[in-house]
C-alpha cells in the first residue's frame, strides 16, 4: 500500500510515517500543507492519503477541502481525514462524492496503532472507518427522533454504532465477546427496523446504515418534511 | 418664541395703523392734485414715490425690526410728500416745500452712512450726515428768504450750497469705499451695488436738472427723471436690508429660547447668530483648553487677523471660565452691547455642547476600551485554543503511541504490554478531557468554518432534541461577531438544559442590513432572569460592547427565549 502523508505538525507527520512503515506500509510522500498534498497525489496517484483538517496558510479546514477534492478527482485513491475533533458535518460532506474508501478520525486513535492500521487497511480495500465520537453523535442525534432508533435493544444499539464504525461483523463479535452469528442477528433486526434491503456487499450495508442515520438526525434537527416524527418534546 | 412674538405684536400693529396713515395722506395729496392748477402727472407722480419710500420704510421696519433703516426710509418718504405737496397749489404748502426742497438728499446720505444698523458710527460719519442736513435746510434757506431781484446774491448761495453738498458727496464716498475695502466679500456682493447707486442718486437728482437742461429736455423730462431716481433709493435700501440678512431679526432673549428648543450643534448656533445679529461674516470660535487656543468647530485653529480689527471680537466665559468667543465685523455691528447679550446665551449653548461632546468623547472612549477587552479576551480564547492544539493535544497522540509501542514491542514481557497499554488508554482519557477543554474555550468548527457549522455541533451533541435554523453565510461573518454569537448561543442552550429543563430548544440564526439576530428558544419552566446566572450578565456585558441589544424573555411556565442583536458589517 503506497500512502502520501498531510500534516503540518512535523513530529506527527514523523511519528506517523515511521508508525506506517513499521506496519509495511509504504509512505511515498509525507508533506506539510494541503497545497502540496494535491500536487503529490497527482504525481504519485498513491492508494491512499492520510490528512490533516487545519493546514497552513490560513489554517482552517484547508486539509478537509483538499480531500474532498482528492476523492472527486482520483477515484482510485482512498481518503483518510485526522483531526483534533470530529463533528458530523464533515463526516456527511466526506461520505458524500461517492462511496467507500473514506474514513474520518480523531488524531488520538494514531496511538491505537492496530487498530489504527486496520482501519487504513479496510478504508483502502474501499471500507469506511467513522470515529467512534461522530458516531456517538450520530446515534444520539437519530434516537432523539421518534424513529425507530429509539426501539433498539441497548445490545443493538452497540451493534449499530459498530457497524457505524466500519467494523466487520467478525470485530464486532471479537469486541462484544459474542459470536459472529449472534452479530449477524444483531444487524438483520437492525435492518428490518430501519426499512433497509439486505445488501451483499458488506460495505454498501455499513454506508446504509450510517446514512440512515444521517437523514434520521436530520429530520429531528431541520424538521425534514416527510420524515417519521418532529423533535420529540416539542409537543 | 414667546418673547419674540410679544415685540412683534408690539410693534406690528402700530406699523399698520402708520401705513394706514400713510395711505390716507396719500389719497388726500392725490385728491387735492386732482383739482390744483398743475398737470395732475404732477402729484400723481409724487405720490407713487412717495408710496414707494413709505412701502419700503414699512416693510424694511417690518422685516428688520433691529435695523433703523426702516424709520430713515419713512422718514424719507415724509420727505418725499412735503415736497410733492408744494405741487398743489397752496401757498402754506409750497412754503414748506421749498424749505425741505433737498431734504430728501441729506436722509438718502443719512441712510448711505447708516446702513445696514441704521445708526451712525464714527464721529467722521456723524459729521459728514449733520453737514448733509446742513446744507439741505441751512443752506437752503437764502434761496427762499432773499427777495427773487438779488439774483447776485442767490447765485453765491447757490454755489456756497452746491460746493459744501459736492464735500459731503467726496466725503461720503470716501467712507463708503473704506468700508468696502475692508468689508468681508459676502458683505461686499450687497453694499456695492447699493452705495454706487446712493451716490450717483444723490449726486445726480440736483445736477441733472442743469444737465438736461443743457442738452435741451424740458422740464417734464429732468423731473420725470429726478422723480425716477428718487423712487430707486428706497427700493436699492430694503434689497440691501433683506438680501444682505443685515440687521438684528430677533432679539438675544429670542435667541435664547431658539437655542433652549433646538439641540443645537456649533454650526447651528454660529447660524443662529450670524442672522439674529445681522452678520453673514460672524464666526463662532471655542476656547481649546489643551491647545491654549480657539479653535473653530472643526478644531482648527483661529487664525490671528480673525481677531484683529477692523474684527471684532467678544470673548465669551460660563463663571468666569474662558469657553469661546464671537468673532464679528465691527462694521456691521455697531452696538457691542447686542453683541455681548448674544455672548451670554451663546455661552450656555457653548458649554452645554463642550460638556455634551466631553461626554460623548468618554463615552466613545469607554465603548472602544470595552470592545477592545472583548477582542483581547477572544484573541487569548484563540491563542490559548491553537497553543493547545499545536503543542499539548500533539504531544498526547505522540506519548499515546510511544506507550503503545511499548506495549507493542516484541520483546516486552505481558506485565509490561499491560502496563504500557493502559498507560496508553490513560493518556487517550487524558485527551478526551483536553478536547472537551479545547472545544469549550474555542471551538474547532468556530476557527474553520463559523457560526452555523460550530452552532450545528454545538446542537448535534445537545442532549435534548434542539432545530437549527440559519441562513447565515459562515465566511461573510468577522470573527468577533462570530465568537460572541456562539458563546450567546453556547450559554443560552446550557441554560436550557442545565436550568429551564427544557424538552426541546430550537436556535435560530438570521442575519439582514448588517445585523445579526440571533434566538435560542426553549419550552422549559421560563422565569429565567439576567442575574440569575453569571453567565448570562457577562453576555450581556459583551453585546453591549459590540453595541448590540439583548433581551431575555422568559415568563413563568412558558419557556425561555434568549433574543440578540449584533451588529456586524455587510
């Protein structure tokens, strides 16, 4: 796997790159602004790009647009966003262009480096990974709905935010110490709850679920016409 | 108001019943021309001039109540109607006609001199008028009490009145063209025309009876023509009077009860005076204390020939405090007195405007040193948040993963692996409350992209339902409106949670015509006030500094809802 690098921090931006190539991962380009991040990725066409939100010069989401640009221009390469904190919006814009191949993080997880490593991996075999904080926002936003979220067990609930995640059912089992069967069964319910087909493609039901979740939030905050109940309380 | 229109009422009505009179006198002069032995152009003629000096006496009186140019006129105009009454062929009439035959000249250099007060200034303007009605009733006099056969001793009387008339005449140009010269060009535009046709009137009306009678006119013409250029003196006097805005209109008491209605600013006052005084050149000028100096209203300084004759200037104190001064031509304003009654109102206008602009002054002072403690209070929240994000949060992923490469290392034995791998979760922990500190000093989504997106986290991590509503461009909005309405809407929606135990709370964000509005609106217990929580008082401190309005509106059992405005440039 060829990786170019975006982060300004020169201590992360070494910490990350000796981390990678300590897991195998091959770094062709490690660079310190979103600028030159474009230019590499263009040049080199890696598998995958890990990248920073705030970059110089004006330091706001300069890293964000440039990864959003990244994955309407080279479908091929897949997009890894890290940053101090996570929040929903930039979560929904990255999952927007086109399917797959897209994770967002809290810089913290680096250290987690398995679990880490196993989220570029998947990421880049065209998986998501959504951190487990945008999620919790997520789920919460969608359960304050009348929706059918707030009818899941606390078990499936857990499942949910897992799948969220981007875990495979196989992790969800290792991490919830059950079976894989329990976790497929798990997820069915969650699938009839919510209205969703059974899609073969592992990654298609991970995204399902997660733009569900979306859209559910959504009709509790805008107060999407159409959608199954307003904010509850607000009666 | 009320003081002025007690001298007008005094004064108008007996200016009617004079016109009155006068109208009267004119209809009988008409009356008995019709019937006397001259051709009745003759008094009708007289008449029309007459009317002419007493419309222009009356109206000029009228106008200018301060100005005596008015009484010359009518006085003028009796002048004018002694003389035409010797047309009509009574002997006791024709007597005093021609005792005031030249009268009419003498008030006409009376009035040159006079105007625009109507009162003398100068013993050389003084001397030059009383010569003037010398000559016209003095001088005169040999010409109807010497028997008509001493034709050698009326031409020496003639020539001794003409020679003394011609001095008077030199004399009174000579004062006029020294006013001119040194008159302000806005007076000049007036005077010019006026004095040129006084003098040559004056000048022409006895010499060019001999003129035309060289040149072969009958007697018809020179009258006719004599008659023509003494009806253009009253009229060029009341164009002067009321063009030149010359003469008092009101007196100071009016002007006081003007300035005590009006909130009138320095120029409004120095307005005020320059047309109640009768002096388009008047300046009003402010003592500057720290500049040792006056100064004008835009705070330049006075320059020293403003202050100097033919200038004159009344220096105006409040309790013996130096705070002004009138700066006024000397000419134009021959009664200091008036001057100085005007300095008495002007002084508590002045002061009450330095006292208004020192307050302003601090006030905008204040405003600016309050807005500037917000600025530096979110340049710190801004410093503080990126120090945190640069170095300390940096520094935990690092030490995260050095731990967990301990943990990670071949070679270390399990206890070790354990140690080192909770170490590592610690340190994560560590970062979640790092995370929470750096969000609430300034948040992430605030720095890069604004308002609405930091707003929108802000409800998505609510814990209670909460709607968003913003049409808000994030990009258009500067940094300080921005902190400051998210920190609104930051304490507005803990309040919700934390106090008003809300079920919902829906937030919205607008912005029109460079205003910002902003409502956080809850369905809790209401009753909320300001200084319940010290959150909200330093809210309202904060919008008050960026001079916006706040207001809580939270009755008892019907929610809470937090409404403010904040201005921010379009």
């Amino acid at each position: 796997m060829r990786v170019v690098i975006g982060e300004d921090e020169v201590l992360l931006r070494e910490g990350l790159v000796h981390l990678l190539e300590n897991e195998g991962i091959e770094v062709v380009a490690a660079v310190g602004t979103a600028v030159e991040l474009e230019v590499e990725v263009a040049r080199l066409e890696p598998d995958l790009v890990v990248t920073d939100i705030r970059m110089p010069p004006t330091h706001t989401d300069e890293g964000l647009l440039a990864a959003l640009r990244i994955r309407r221009s080279h479908p091929g390469v897949a997009v890894m966003v890290l940053s101090q904190h996570v929040q929903r919006r930039y979560a929904t814009e990255l999952l927007e262009p086109r399917d797959g191949g897209v994770g967002y993080l809290l810089k913290q997880r680096i250290a987690d480096v398995r679990t880490f490593t196993e989220d570029l991996r998947r990421v880049q075999a065209g998986g998501t990974a959504l951190d487990p904080d945008v999620v919790a926002v997520l789920v919460s936003r969608a359960s304050k709905t009348r929706g059918p979220v707030g009818d899941l067990t606390p078990r499936q609930l857990e499942v949910l935010g897992l799948m969220a995640e981007g875990r495979s059912n196989a992790h969800i089992a290792a991490r919830l110490g059950t079976s894989e069967k329990a976790v497929v069964q798990h997820t069915s319910k969650i699938y009839d709850t919510f209205g969703l087909p059974v899609a073969a493609d592992d990654h298609r039901r991970v995204l399902a679920v997660i733009r569900y979740l979306a859209a559910a939030g959504t009709a509790g905050t805008a107060g999407a016409p159409g959608t199954a109940a307003p904010a509850a309380g607000s009666q | 108001m009320r003081l002025r229109a007690v001298r007008a009422d005094a004064l108008r009505p007996a200016l009617i019943l004079l016109a009155v009179f006068a109208f009267v006198c004119g209809g009988l002069q008409l009356a008995v021309g019709a019937v006397a032995p001259v051709p009745f152009w003759i008094p009708a003629a007289f008449t029309a001039v007459y009317a002419i000096w007493t419309a222009a006496g009356v109206i000029a009186w009228w106008r200018r109540p301060m100005s005596g140019t008015g009484g010359l006129l009518l006085a003028g105009a009796v002048a004018v109607f002694v003389g035409g009454a010797g047309n009509l062929g009574l002997p006791v009439l024709t007597e005093i006609s021609t005792v005031f035959a030249t009268f009419i000249l003498a008030v006409t250099v009376h009035l040159l001199h006079a105007f625009p007060s109507g009162r003398l200034h100068g013993a050389f303007s003084v001397t030059t008028v009383a010569t003037a009605y010398g000559v016209t009733l003095l001088l005169q006099m040999p010409l109807y009490l010497l028997p008509a056969d001493q034709s050698a001793l009326r031409s020496v009387a003639v020539l001794v009145q003409s020679t003394v008339g011609f001095g008077v005449m030199v004399a009174t140009a000579v004062f006029l063209i020294r006013r001119l010269r040194s008159a302000d060009p806005q007076n000049v535009r007036v005077l010019l025309p006026l004095y040129l046709y006084g003098i040559l009137a004056v000048v022409l009306i006895p010499v060019s009876a001999n003129v035309l009678a060289l040149l072969g006119a009958d007697g018809v013409v020179i009258g006719g023509t004599q008659l023509i250029v003494l009806a253009g003196i009253p009229i060029a006097f009341l164009l002067g009077v009321l063009r030149g805005g010359f003469a008092q209109t009101a007196e100071a008491d009016a002007l006081s009860a003007w300035l005590g209605n009006a909130g009138s600013t320095g120029a409004s006052v120095a307005q005020a005076l320059a047309r109640s005084l009768g002096d388009d050149s008047l300046r009003v000028a402010y003592w500057s204390e720290e500049k040792g100096t006056f100064v004008d209203a835009a705070g330049a300084q006075v320059p020293e020939h403003e202050q100097a004759p033919p200038r004159l200037w009344q220096e105006v104190h409040v309790e013996s405090r130096l705070v002004g001064a009138i700066g006024y031509d000397g000419r134009m304003l021959t009664d200091p007195e008036a001057v100085r009654r005007a300095g008495r109102v002007l002084a508590i206008a002045l002061d009450r405007e330095r006292l208004t602009s020192a307050l302003v002054a601090s006030n905008e002072a204040l405003q600016l040193s309050r807005l500037r403690i917000v600025e530096a209070a979110d340049r710190e929240r801004g410093r503080i948040a990126r120090d945190l994000h640069d170095g300390l949060q940096v520094q935990l992923v690092l030490l995260a993963l050095d731990a967990q490469q301990i943990a990670n290392s071949r070679d270390a034995p399990p206890s070790t692996t354990a140690a080192a791998t909770a170490l590592r979760s610690r340190i994560d922990d560590a970062a979640a409350d790092l995370r929470r500190l750096v969000h609430a000093v300034l948040p992430s989504a605030l720095v890069e992209r604004g308002l609405t997106a930091a707003t929108e986290d802000l409800v998505d991590r609510l814990d209670i339902p909460a709607t968003l509503v913003s049409d808000v461009d994030d990009r258009a909005l500067d940094p300080t409106t921005a902190r400051s309405a998210y920190l609104i809407v930051a304490e507005g929606l803990t309040n919700a949670v934390k106090h008003s135990e809300a079920r919902s709370v829906r937030v919205t964000l607008a912005r029109s015509e460079g205003v910002l509005r902003l409502s956080v609106k809850d369905d809790g217990r209401g009753g909320a006030r300001v200084e319940d929580g010290s959150g909200l008082k330093g809210l309202t401190d904060r919008v008050d500094a960026l001079g916006g309005a706040f207001e809580l509106i939270s009755p008892a059992g019907a929610g809470t809802e937090l409404r403010v405005e904040l201005p921010c440039a379009s």
